[in-house]
C-alpha cells in the first residue's frame, strides 16, 4: 500500500548504518545475521588458537590475521545484538557479570585456592 510505503519512507529518511539497518531488517531476519556471525565468531576464535600455536595443527594465517579476524567477528555479532536492541555491557559490567564470577569459581578450585 503506498502509505504504508511512505510511513516506511520517512521512518528511514535521514538514518545510516545500523540505524538506517534497525529499520529495514525484520527482526527474525536480525536474529538469523546474531546466529550466523556468532558462528564466525567461534570459528575465528579456533582459527586464533591455531594461529597462536597453541594446538599442533598449524594454520598459515599468522597471529595478527587471526586477531584482526577475531576482532571483526566480535564487531559484527555486537552489530547485531545492536541492531535487536539488545544492550551490550561495558567492561565494567563483563568484569563483575554473573558468567566472571562463577569462572573465577571454577578455576579457584581448581587451582585449589578456595
């Protein structure tokens, strides 16, 4: 209908990036992208402890490659969570957050110092 078509339009005069996105993407559409670069994220972050030499299963990207990849994964999954409306902590809150705390726990105990 074009008045839907023109309430659309004004919605989106003006706006760029992802707030121009947060406008054109359904939000089933949103959560599809958050699934598929949190995906990414979790391969670049394999690929980073190759890269690292940390296994015995060599890689020729290079430690810097690995990084900046890791680096734009996390971009683009916080780009998504963005775009959902989804608030993301600051350093602050991910220091103290419920998920630091029970870590910490975790390796307390087993490095015995609980």
């Amino acid at each position: 209908c074009p008045e839907e078509f023109e309430d659309f339009k004004s919605m989106y005069e003006g706006k760029s990036g992802l707030e121009a996105v947060k406008i054109l993407i359904s939000r089933r559409d949103a959560y599809e992208a958050l699934a598929e670069e949190a995906s990414e994220l979790a391969k670049a972050s394999l690929k980073a402890i190759r890269a690292t030499k940390l296994n015995k299963n060599p890689t020729s990207v290079s430690f810097e490659e690995a990084q900046d990849n890791l680096r734009e994964e996390m971009r683009d999954v916080l780009s998504c969570l963005y775009v959902l409306g989804i608030k993301i902590p600051d350093v602050d809150e991910l220091i103290m957050s419920p998920k630091s705390i029970r870590w910490e726990k975790r390796l307390k105990k087993q490095f015995e110092l609980l």
